[in-house]
C-alpha cells in the first residue's frame, strides 16, 4: 500500500465502528472491562486506569477540556479514563470496550471545542493519549514522527530547538482526489461518518523551510476610526492576499468609561509557513500593503520581525519576548468559550458588517 508523501498515519487496525452497539447500555459490566485490558496490553496497565476513585480522575479529566462550559454539573462523566502509556493500551481500550459494550471517546492533543471527545449522553470510557507525546525530528529528511498526544506547541518547540529555519504548517487549502491523496487516506477518510474509522497512534509529517525573520503586525482601529469600512475593505482584500500572508480581523467590545461604548478591531498579519518574497523584510511587507490594503494606513512602527516559532507565539496572542517555553504549557487556562454565530442577512455586503459590529458592541 502506497502512503501519502505528506503525511502518514498508523491508524490501529481493530476498527470499531460497532462500538456503541455492541450491547446493550444495561448490561454493561465495567469491571469486566477494567479486567479486560490488562490481558490485552503488551505492557503493565497499573497508572494508566483512572476510574472516580482515584484522586486524579477529576482533574485528569478537566485537564484538557477546552470549552469549560461544557464541565456543568449536569454533563455526563466518564466512568473510568484510559490515560494510555503505551500504543497497545490504545489496542487494549478498542478491544475491550466492543467485547463488553462500552462507548469509547478518544482524546488526543486538544483543541476539542464542543467537547466530543470528552462527553456524550450514555456511559462511556476515555481513552486518554495526552502521555504518547514523542516527537522525532529528522533533518536529513526534514520529516518528523509525532505521537497522537503531542501538542501543535510542543511541536513547534521541538522544531525550534533543531533549526530556525524549518516550521510546519497544519493545513495548506489543497484539493485532493484519489490519486492524488494516495489510496491509504482515501479509504482511511470514505464514509468515517461522525466518529473515526480507527484511532490515530502518530503521524508522519513534512517539514517546511522558513526564512530566519518573518513579519507581523497589528493595526487597531475603533468605530469612531473607521472600523466598519475598514472591516468591509478588508473582507474584499483578504482572500485575494498572496498565500505567504493572513490578516485576521478581532472586533471585541470596550468601555471608554461610563456608558462610552465602542468596538475596537484588531487587523492582526501573520505569514504562513511557506516562504515568499517578502517574509524577513518588513519594507517589502508594507510595499505589499501600500498597494493591496492602503486604507489600513500601515506603517514600519506597526511591523514586528522576529523568529516563526516567536510569530507563533504572537499570533496566539503572547505578548513579544515571550519566552517559547510557554509552548510546552498544557494547562488549560480557567475560561468559558462564549462564541456568537450570527447569520445577517441583508444583501447589502456593507450593511452586514455594520450588523456584525453593532453586535459586538451590545446595541
């Protein structure tokens, strides 16, 4: 079988996709799925079973929990966690939850912000891989093997420390077909539904070169600074942007004191992984702006160079000198997501973004 040239995944082979039906909810034994996995694990399993007993089960289980809303007293909670030491405990949980009836979530390096990993309605077992976490780099074959638990930070510190020239990027908008995707991620993706054909143990991925220097920036504006048009402008701007560049937009409200409300949004540019002919040098990333965005009025004082891994940490909201150790930090910070999705449906494109920002501010 032929694997992708990009990134390779070893998938376990037990699939199990009749999980959730292998018996009935009612007769679930779980201490004969406790008993279970130790026969099926190539290593000992003691500290890698948690159940409510144990004195870490709970914060283990908030731990990585991004969307804290979702840890109310009234949602579901594991009856035992799988924190998996070792590749054949994840063997072990798959075999051991379809032989005895019980619903196995998966939680692997985070980012799960509706909680789908870490909830669901009927009794169900975690299968923790935040402890498989390994990351080897090569920088003959710039490639790098990374385990299922490892963190995009955690990565992108390990590649720090080995070059400053090399970053990674997660996605890069390709559209592939079969062909071109490579026969084992086609079938791996045909027909996965809403959970997964299998479970993820590591990846293989491609290394990318990076200039030594990148820029980026942020340009603040209020209403009373022009905002709204400026919001508009850039929403026609922004997808025509060469790929080397990406320009969010952040609107949050503020209180000038008293009830002086507004909106200030943040135009924050950051470059991607791929290197282009005006990453390293902020004059080339103005010449750019002067004739693709003029109206944000860029200038040099607003433009920051430094390392990628250091931008990483600036578009992830670090104030500048940030040390990247913070890129090793797995606690989670005490917050709830609150986000707003609003369909606004004028015709008049103008008209919608006055509608997003009014928004914003609360009117």
């Amino acid at each position: 079988m032929k694997t992708s040239s990009y990134t390779c995944l070893i998938v376990s082979i037990f699939v199990f996709l009749s999980i959730s039906s292998a018996a009935s909810y009612n007769s679930v034994d779980f201490d004969a799925f406790l008993q279970c996995l130790p026969k099926h694990s190539d290593v000992s399993t003691v500290g890698a079973i948690l159940t409510p007993n144990n004195a870490s089960f709970q914060s283990i289980y908030q731990l990585r929990a991004n969307n804290l809303r979702i840890l109310s007293s009234a949602t579901s909670r594991p009856v035992a966690i799988i924190t998996a030491l070792h590749p054949s405990h994840a063997q072990a949980a798959v075999i051991c939850a379809k032989r005895h009836g019980i619903h196995l979530r998966i939680r692997s390096g985070g980012h799960d912000y509706e909680g789908l990993s870490y909830i669901t309605d009927v009794p169900f077992v975690i299968l923790d891989m935040f402890n498989l976490k390994s990351i080897a780099i090569d920088m003959k074959t710039e490639t790098a093997w990374i385990q299922a638990g490892a963190t995009i930070g955690e990565l992108y510190y390990s590649i720090a420390k080995k070059s400053k020239v090399h970053g990674f990027h997660m996605v890069n908008g390709r559209i592939l077909n079969r062909k071109s995707m490579g026969e084992d991620v086609f079938w791996a993706i045909r027909g996965g539904g809403t959970t997964s054909f299998g479970i993820i143990l590591s990846w293989r991925i491609k290394l990318v070169r990076v200039p030594p220097r990148v820029t980026v920036f942020t340009v603040q504006r209020t209403l009373e600074q022009g905002a709204t048009e400026l919001a508009y402008r850039w929403q026609q701007v922004a997808p025509k942007l060469p790929k080397d560049l990406f320009i969010r937009l952040q609107p949050v409200p503020i209180n000038n004191g008293g009830n002086n409300k507004t909106v200030r949004v943040s135009f924050i540019g950051h470059p991607t992984t791929l290197t282009g002919h005006f990453l390293g040098q902020a004059d080339g990333l103005l010449r750019l702006m002067n004739v693709r965005f003029s109206e944000l009025g860029l200038t040099r004082n607003d433009c920051l160079e430094m390392s990628w891994v250091k931008s990483a940490l600036y578009w992830a909201g670090f104030p500048n000198g940030t040390s990247i150790d913070v890129l090793l930090d797995r606690v989670q910070v005490d917050s709830v997501l609150q986000d707003q999705v609003r369909l606004l449906q004028s015709s008049d494109p103008e008209a919608r973004v006055r509608d997003l920002m009014a928004s914003v501010d609360g009117h």
